[in-house]
C-alpha cells in the first residue's frame, strides 16, 4: 500500500519473543483521543503533523520530531492541529520491566521512575527509539531486540527520570481517592453507585464526586469504562469472543463495548483481535 493511500490508519503488534510491550504505528491520524489513561508507560515518537498534548495541567506541544512519554496512570488527551492528523510511532510498555532496570540501576527497589521533562527533542534518543521502533517491525533477531529495548530504557532512566519520589501529592484525600480506585479495579464489571464509593473513601458523595475528579481528571463513571476497556483488551488478546467479552466486562451489549472501545483505543475489539490483520482503517 502507498503511504498516500494510508490515512487514518492504524498499525498494531505485540512481538511473541517481548511480552512486556506493544508497538503500534499511525499514519495521518487526526481524530482527537479523548482523556484516558494507561496501565503501562506511554512512550509516542510524532514523526509528522504537530500537535497538543494535555498532560498533568498543562498544554503541551508535540512537534514533528519529538517523543511524548505519559507515566501510567496519568490522564491526558491529545490531538493533531491539522486535519492531515499526525504520523506516530508508539510504544507501550508495562510498569513491571520499567520497575526492574531502576531497580538494577540504583542497586535497591525504587518508586516508578518517573518522567518531568513529558516532550524530547533530544536527536540521540529520538534515534534510539526509532532504531528500537524499527528492529520490532523488521526481521531481527530477540537478542537485538532485547538489546535495543533495555538500553534504551537504562539511558532514558538514566538521563529524564525522577526516581525519589512518586509524581503526586499525598495526604488523607489522595488516599481516600485511592482506595476507591482499587474498588473499582477490582469490581470493575459491577454496577457500582456512587453512594459506595464514598462510603469506601469515608467522605460525602458529593465531596467525593469532587476531589476525584481533580485528581484523576476524569470522573468515577469515565474511570470505570476505561477500566473496562483495559480488561476488554486482556480478553480480547486471550482470544475470547466480543460477546463474551463485553458481558464479562460489564457492558450492556456488544454495540456499546465497541462505542467506548473505539472512542478510547482508536480501533474496533474486532481489529484489536489477535486473528485480524494488524493494519487498521480507523474511519470504518
């Protein structure tokens, strides 16, 4: 297919031999991505088309050239300022691997690395994530690729990380906040009322209603469906059917597993299916 063929499209690959990723590739993307969240380290290369990236507060801007990192669990959205959208390399990486190279780095467990300067423009990194980028999309060997992946990760930790503390305020609110988040982490597909989340927090409902939305950025109901959509994807890689899945997950059918499913990840639950061709058209 001829790159001019390729807009709105989405590539999308999880290599068998490093489990702890997933590659995707977007070509004249320009549909905006709403706020979300990641379960793991968001890492996206423009390659062309500016754009905006809406990040901890603050507006920040996405050049051709530049390399976008987003710590997980942060909310942010982003979009192209043209509408000829922007070409992207993006990669996924889970918390688990990060945590480990720290670790080994500063000889002792660490918090999170975690990533102030959210835009680089740095050349050497920008050409080591493209290196890195392309050996996963071209025929190389896993040890060239694993090679690639944790030097990479070392210098980026090395040289853009503060590893001493967490990026957040602490205090009786965030815990509060907190413990409701791992409610609904783990009844995600329950139809949970806004009265028991505040309960589990200890505070009002409306209080409650409040202060996690300026924390997260998003409010209960928003962070439960993109909960449900992380775990869709869980069951979708693990072959399940989109029914099933979208039972499993608390929708109320298929058609409304596929609505958010498409407005957060950009691609159908039936593009994103391990037995589908990883090329995406994303105005079907």
């Amino acid at each position: 297919m001829d790159l001019s063929e390729k807009r709105e499209l989405i590539e999308v690959w999880r290599p068998h031999d490093v489990t702890e990723i997933e590659l995707r590739r977007g070509f004249a993307v320009s549909r905006p991505v709403p706020r979300h969240w990641h379960e793991e380290y968001q890492l996206c290369l423009v390659q062309s088309g500016a754009g905006e990236l809406i990040y901890r507060g603050r507006s920040l801007q996405t050049p051709p050239a530049s390399l976008f990192m987003v710590h997980p669990g942060e909310v942010h959205s982003n979009r192209a300022f043209a509408t000829s959208g922007c070409s992207y390399r993006t990669l996924f990486i889970e918390v688990e691997l990060v945590r480990r190279i720290a670790a080994e780095l500063e000889g002792a467990d660490q918090a999170l690395p975690f990533f102030k300067t959210a835009v680089i423009t740095d050349q050497d990194v920008i050409r080591q994530y493209l290196d890195l980028h392309l050996a996963f999309e071209r025929p190389s060997s896993g040890l060239e690729r694993q090679t690639l992946l944790l030097n990479f990760l070392a210098d980026l930790i090395r040289r853009f990380s503060e590893r001493s503390r967490e990026p957040s305020s602490y205090g009786l609110e965030r815990q509060a906040v907190r413990r409701a988040c791992d409610y609904l982490a783990e009844h995600y597909a329950e139809n949970v009322s806004l009265e028991k989340l505040a309960c589990i927090a200890n505070l009002s409902p409306f209080h409650f209603n409040r202060v996690f939305s300026e924390q997260l950025g998003l409010p209960p109901h928003a962070f439960q469906t993109q909960l449900r959509v992380l775990r869709a994807k869980v069951l979708l890689r693990q072959g399940y059917s989109i029914s099933h899945v979208a039972a499993q997950t608390g929708f109320a059918d298929q058609s409304h597993l596929t609505r958010h499913f498409k407005r957060l990840a950009l691609v159908t639950p039936g593009q994103f299916t391990p037995k589908t061709a990883r090329t995406f058209n994303t105005a079907q």
